[in-house]
C-alpha cells in the first residue's frame, strides 16, 4: 500500500483516486504523520502531495526527516518536491515567473518515472499541468534533473540510488495527460506494488474484519434507504447476518413508495433483521405551526435521534453502531493558517455513538462515493437504490416552504412521484445530481375547463453538480419539462402552475430552505 502525505493541496484526494484507479490500495495521512506511525503502515511508497506553502516561510510544514531514512520509494509533487529539495540539501527560491495552467517538457532521462511519455509528446512537447511559484534553484546532491519545461530546468528530478523522484508538475490532474503513465510507473516499477486492489477483494478484507470485531455482540445501523446506509447495511448483514439490526424511521416526511421499498428490498430480499417505525404522525404534530427551516430541521433532526434511541435500546446487548461515513468526510483537511493544522470533523460522526455509549463501526470510512457504488453493485443491491440521488434527511419538509402539513405532503409527494417517473422515463435520472419538485407557499388564479382556479404552486429543481458545493440547473429539453408540467397540472389536485427553478449555486443553494 501507498502512503500519501498531505501538505493541503486541492489535488491530494486525486492523487488517492488515481492510485486507487490503479488497483493499489493508499490512504491519505496528514504531513505531520509522526515517523512511527509511518512506519507501523508499512507502505510501499509515499508520496508527498503539493500544497499552498512555500518551504522556507516560517511554519512551513515538513515531513519529519526520519521518512528518507526508511529506504522507502518517494514521489513528492510540486510542494513535495521542493520540500524534499530543501530537505535533502538542495536550494528553493521564488520562481521569476509563476507558471500556473499547461505547459510543456521535454524528457532528458526517463529514469523508470518517466518511462513511456514520449508517446503523449506532440509538436510542443509533452504537456503537464503546473501551478507554482516556487521552484528548485539547486538539485540536493545525489540528483539529476529528468525533465525541463521551459520555466522550469528541473520539472522532474530523481535520485535513482535512493528512489526519490519528484515532479514539478501534477500528475494527478487530467490536464496532465502523461498523469496517468508516470504514477503507475512509481507504482509498479518502482514500488514493485500489485494491481490487486479491487472491490471485492475490498469488500472480503472488510467483511472478515467485521467479523473479528463484532465477534458475537450486536450491532445496529440507521437506515435511510439512500447509497451509503444502504452499502452498510448489506455490507454488515453479509458479516454477521441476524446480529445486526437497522432501525428504519418513516419521518412520514418520505418520498412516494420509499418505505414500502425499503422494507421490500431490505427485508424482504435481503433478509436482514428491519426494525421498521412509523413515527410519521409523531412527526407531523412536532412540525405543527413551524415555519422557519433551521427550526424544521432541528426538530426533525432532535426527534430522530430520539427515536433511534428509544427503539435501540429495546434490542439487548448492542454494543456497536454502524455508520456510513464516506472518505471525504474523515480526511483530516490540512490548512496553513497557523502553525497547527485545522482538522475537519463531519456532523455523522458527532453525538449518537457517545450518548449510547456504543463504539463506531464505519466500513465506507475509507471509500469515495463511486466506490462505494461499485460496492454495492459487489454486494447485489439494486441498480434503483445505488445510483439513487441524495436525499435531506429533513426530507420533504423542507421542500415545502412554510408550515409542514399532511395535505401539502400528499400534494407534493404525488408532483415528486411524476418528475421521478418522468426524468427515468427520459433518461434524464442519471444525468443529473438531483431532480425534485417543491411546494410554494403561493396561489394563483388558473382556468380549468370553465373554472377559474385559485391553487398552489410547484417549482422544479434539476441540478447538475458534482460535489454538491456548486451546482448549476440542468439543461432539460423543453418537450421534458412540459410533459413534466402538463402532468403534474392535470394529476396533482391543488396545483395548477408549475416553475422551473433557473439559479446556480451559489447563490443560490440546492434545497429551498
Ligand atoms: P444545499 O441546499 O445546501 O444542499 O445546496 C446541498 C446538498 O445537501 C443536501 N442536503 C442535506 N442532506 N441533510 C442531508 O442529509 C440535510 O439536512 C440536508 N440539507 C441539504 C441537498 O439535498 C444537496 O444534495
């Protein structure tokens, strides 16, 4: 396995990506990572990862010196490279000019890292993409230069004695074409790793893990129905079978048909042990006159938690909680603001599990989100279930904008049902990051046969994201939109106008409230 030390670069989870992508299991460590737990990780290589620092500003972050004592391979990118310049004896200094987007090098000695680029070289050269200030001035003795870029006479440099490369560049990127070409050869020529990191071979050293943990307490889960409880659930039940329990809580703030294929899918199929609570009307009399969202949300959110633990504790002698926090949540985020490093902590991981004195078993806590699909996938669950899109936890109360009612639920949960049907139908589902329908606090007049109306409003929102941190309206042909508005008019009694939401984020979010 590979051991990539983080120095806050934007990049450093791709660096993950593209090693795992390879098959070769990594991890992302921050750089202040003492020598002795480097050293119990056992890895094969360490990269260091760029970052916004430069290495001779005060409180600029090191490694510990010790790492070039293990006679373990490095690969340190941009700031990495500089910083293992710097460290091995050779000079930084600011670079006369920056080089920041494409630029282009020219190999002087492959030296096993750069083995097989020339095939991306074109006319100018081989493009790489570059974002720096600084720059090595002086190679540390013991190192030849591999690459020159025309601001650049040491885009790459080696110590081929030592196996310590570095690369001005970022590989990890998809503007560097060669990325690809030059970790796998860090990797595999010069790690000697195995492509033997796959899914299931993941999901079998998970399982067995489980196994030896849990050995014969039980474990209960929250499930949601969406991606990640769902992969937990399954992942679990196929580890200890009928000694875990998920407690499924139908908010009665759900989509159509969403409890009933939780329970067909969940307990049906895959026969795990569902405790199921209908605590929708507990719900619906909490929201009762509330209409401001961080209110909502806190109610809703406070009698969750009340529930799941007046329903866990009627099941004896559990002593674990399983959890599906994902990868991007639990790396540790490094900053240079100040001399320490600011760590950041997700919401799933707080509360529950102290209250309940209950140890934490997180099995996705090394996994990105698509990985986590391709797990499920290992693990049979449905297609409709892993590329579901996500879904609040607060669910439909905040999409409908005001007080919460179990009439307006209906009404919204009938509109919502026909942009699911609409967008599967069209096949629209899977290009977009979330399609719903949201229930304004309007009315306006319409005309019905010979009627005049007066009723609601429902406004669309089909977002394309990727990370969910910006977000732009989806494109939707326009012969969609109007099958999607002339339905929910004629079907959805109460609503005779529908919208389509039309603004980003920022500054505008996702969700209504
Ligand atoms: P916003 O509205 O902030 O939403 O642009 C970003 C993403 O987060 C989802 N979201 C939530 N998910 N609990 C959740 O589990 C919540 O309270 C919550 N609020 C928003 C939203 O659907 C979108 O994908």
């Amino acid at each position: 396995r590979i051991l990539i030390l983080d120095f806050g670069s934007q990049y450093t989870q791709l660096i993950a990506r593209k090693v795992r992508e390879s098959h070769v299991y990594c991890e992302i460590h921050p750089f202040n990572m003492p020598l002795g737990e480097i050293k119990k990780f056992c890895p094969k290589g360490i990269i260091f990862s760029g970052g916004p620092a430069s290495v001779y500003q005060e409180g600029a972050p090191l490694v510990d010196p010790g790492v070039y004592e293990l006679g373990v391979p490095i690969l340190g990118i941009c700031y990495g490279m500089q910083m293992m310049g710097y460290q091995l004896g050779g000079e930084v200094s600011e670079a006369e000019e920056r080089e920041y987007g494409p630029a282009y090098i020219e190999v002087d000695e492959p030296g096993a890292l750069l083995e097989g680029i020339e095939s991306e070289k074109s006319s100018e050269g081989i493009r790489v993409w570059m974002s720096h200030g600084d720059r090595i001035l002086k190679l540390p003795p013991g190192f030849r230069v591999l690459a020159h870029s025309q601001n650049s006479p040491f885009a790459a440099m080696a110590d081929l004695d030592r196996n310590y490369f570095g690369v001005q560049f970022h590989p990890e990127v998809a503007h560097t074409p060669c990325g690809r070409i030059v970790l796998d050869n860090f990797l595999f020529r010069i790690c000697k790793c195995e492509p033997s990191w796959t899914m299931q071979s993941f999901a079998e050293m998970v399982i067995k893990g489980i196994r030896d943990q849990v050995g014969d307490d039980r474990v209960i889960c929250a499930l949601s129905g969406g991606v990640d409880s769902s992969v937990v659930a399954v992942l679990l039940h196929r580890a200890i079978g009928r000694q875990l329990y998920c407690i499924f809580v139908n908010n009665g703030l759900l989509r159509k048909g969403e409890a009933e294929e939780v329970r067909r899918v969940f307990a049906d199929h895959f026969d795990i042990n569902l405790v199921y609570v209908d605590a929708s009307e507990e719900f619906l009399s909490r929201l009762k006159g509330v209409t401001d969202p961080e209110q909502k949300r806190k109610i809703i959110g406070n009698l969750f938690i009340e529930i799941f633990e007046r329903e866990a504790r009627k099941i004896t002698g559990v002593k674990y909680l399983a959890q599906g926090t994902l990868y991007p949540d639990v790396i540790e985020s490094v900053s240079f603001k100040g001399p320490s490093a600011t760590i950041k902590t997700h919401h799933n991981v707080g509360g529950l599990p102290d209250r309940m004195s209950l140890q934490l078993i997180e099995p996705l806590r090394e996994l990105f989100k698509d990985e986590v699909r391709s797990l499920g996938r290992q693990l049979g669950l449905p297609e409709r279930i892993i590329m579901r899109h996500p879904f609040p936890g607060p669910g439909l109360a905040i999409r409908i904008i005001g007080e919460v009612t179990a009439e307006k639920l209906s009404i919204l949960r009938e509109a919502d049902a026909i942009v699911m049907e609409e967008m599967e139908a069209s096949g629209w589902y899977d290009k977009v990051w979330q399609a719903f329908a949201v229930l304004l606090p309007v009315r306006s007049v319409g005309v019905m046969g010979d009627e005049r109306t007066y009723e609601q409003v429902i406004a669309l929102r089909v977002v394309e994201s990727v990370d969910a941190m910006t977000a732009d309206w989806a494109r939707l042909p326009y012969d969609l939109l109007a099958r999607l508005s002339n339905r929910i008019i004629n079907e959805v009694k109460g609503v005779n106008r529908v919208v389509f939401d039309i603004s980003s984020k920022p500054p505008s979010t996702i969700e209504w409230e």
